[in-house]
C-alpha cells in the first residue's frame, strides 16, 4: 500500500493535469469530477443491492426493446440529474432514452456533448457479475447555445474523453482525454477515487486468450468461425468470456488478447451500441497502444447516422485486431 504522502485522489490529478495546460478553463475538470460523484452513487448502490428492493426488472422496456433492471433506469436518472444543472453540457445522450436528452432551459447550457450507457451488463445484475457504466464526451459542433443531435452524431475518432467504471470486487474508474489511460479505485474508507493504474498500456505480447460468446457460433459468418477455430486449436488461445462488455474489456486492457462481438446471421449489423459502448471503450484501447476495429476498418472512423446505431466490435491487442481483420477479410474475398 502506498504511504498516505504519495496517495493521489482523482481530483488532484485532474488539477495537476490541467496546470499542463495554460488555457484551460477548469469546465473539463469540473465534468469529470460531477461523472466521478455519480459513479460513486451508483457504486453504493450496486453494492447493496441484494440487500434492498433494487434488483430486478420495472416492467418496462427501454429503446432497444430490452426489459430495464431496476438498477438501469436509477443509474440512467443518476446521471442525468447529476449532469443537468452544471451549464457544462449541451446536450446528453443515452442507450436507455430514445432521443436526446436535452438540458432543461431552467439551467445555464455548456460546450460538451454526453454520451452514456448507465449500466452496461445489467442483465447480469441478479447474478452478482461485475458491471459498469460507459461514457464517452465530445465538444459541442453545432451553432446555437443548446446542443442538437448532430452534437451527438460524431465518430469516435472525434471523442475528447472516454471512459467506464467496473462495479465489481472493487469500484474502478478507467478514462482518457487522448493523452494515455489512467485507473483510479474507489477507497470506500475515504470515500474518494485513488490513482491506482497510471499509465495504464495493453501488455505486449498479449496473453493467448480470447473473449467472444461462443453461444452464436452456427450464426456467424465461415470467417468469424475460422478465425475463433483458429485461435482454439492452432494457436493454443483460452477462452475467457464473462458477459459484460466492460469487464470484458477491462481484462483486456489489463493482460491483452482479443474481445469480440461480431455480426450474425440475426445481427447482420452487430450487437453492440457505435456510440455508448464501442467507440468509447475503442478509443480507451486505441490509447493504451491496443486497436479497434470493426472487422473491415477502424472503429473509431466510424460516423453514426442514428443514436442507437450498432455495430460488430474487436477490441484488444493490435496484432491479434489485426488477424481477425485478415480472417474476415478472406472470407469477403471467397
């Protein structure tokens, strides 16, 4: 354990690395504190959850036409209430509204663009598996003083932040403004995030290991199959597949290898969400020397034409992204 004296609380870092930049303005700071806050709220409840009447479904459906966990639609208004008065946002938008999500013309608007999945892996929720929330911030593009939904239409390449946070055997929050990746872990003693993984890079070499869920193997396309065949059989890869895209990930992040979540036979366009899960999570990657991709190019150059837009995703070590390009490639190609 570090002694108290070197102990570097979220907040600190924020103002050291902001004092790297003579013309800022303190609002970015301010941002991610407020995202840090709610982080911490919805933490707190993710951790007692089995202990109150909080698991479970409401009995409504959210966009996607998925049953809500009850947990979704807290963490979902946590965030947005802790957003909504601050004047540094536009605009919001996230994976549990249809639209959106404008600031209420009672509070002062701002020049950043939010954009958030409340609780990625929330079916998982009543099986006590690690979950997380995603963000992903960009500048506000269009004329006016309130943002619109080009605001939020922009491909990840234009992301000024991203970043997640694991509720898991410890609360752990991941993010990056472009300029590498650094990890804080909750201390539920203090109640404050600690610097805990700075400088985070994805090993080189990877670990053999792979994580895509097999369950829809007959539905993918002979390149997908030959590809996770040889992964299995010729390159003596483990498999590794927890369920929930930011655990997933963040294992990733942390001992290399590939996640995957191709297109199928019944998601032609893939499964995951462009905006809220995978080019936040991709630029978190890309920053930690890993790679992005689609199956045919970069994730990041990707420019979403509708807020709900999915998308196939492989994320991980760069040599192995670029093998599964090379596979499904040669399918196209037969």
């Amino acid at each position: 354990m570090l002694p108290e004296s070197h102990v570097v609380t979220i907040s600190r870092f924020l103002v050291d690395q902001e004092r790297s930049h003579p013309d800022a303005t303190g609002n970015f700071t301010d941002l991610l504190t407020d995202i840090a806050l709610a982080a911490k709220i919805i933490g707190r409840e993710v951790n007692k959850a089995g202990l109150v009447d909080i698991l479970g479904r409401v009995g409504a459906e959210n966009v996607h036409g998925e049953e809500q966990q009850k947990l979704d639609v807290f963490a979902n208004e946590v965030i947005y209430k802790a957003m909504d008065h601050t004047g540094l946002l536009a605009c919001m938008a996230s994976e549990e509204s249809e639209g959106f999500m404008a600031i209420p013309d009672k509070f002062p608007a701002g020049d950043y663009v939010l954009l958030f999945d409340p609780l990625d892996g929330s079916s998982n929720i009543d099986v006590n598996v690690s979950i997380g929330t995603i963000f992903s911030i960009h500048d506000k593009i269009s004329e006016g003083e309130r943002g619109t939904l080009e605001d939020c239409l922009q491909a990840g390449s234009q992301q000024v932040a991203a970043g997640y946070i694991l509720y898991g055997s410890s609360t752990m929050l991941v993010y990056t403004t472009g300029a590498g990746v650094h990890g804080f872990t909750l201390d539920p003693s203090i109640g404050e995030f600690i610097l805990s993984h700075p400088d985070m890079r994805i090993p080189d070499p990877p670990v053999k290991v792979y994580s895509v869920n097999e369950a829809y193997y007959d539905r993918w396309s002979r390149g997908q199959k030959n590809l996770v065949n040889h992964l299995k059989t010729e390159a003596g890869f483990g498999s590794r597949y927890i369920g929930s895209m930011v655990a997933d990930v963040h294992r990733t992040l942390l001992t290399g290898g590939l996640f995957m979540y191709p297109s199928d036979a019944l998601n032609p366009r893939g499964k995951l969400r462009l905006l809220y899960e995978a080019a936040p999570l991709g630029m978190i990657l890309e920053q930690a020397g890993g790679r992005a991709s689609h199956g045919s190019g970069p994730l990041l150059d990707v420019v979403p034409e509708e807020l709900h837009q999915r998308t196939p995703v492989y994320i991980g070590s760069a040599e192995l992204v670029d093998m599964a390009e090379g596979y499904l490639r040669s399918d196209s190609e037969i």
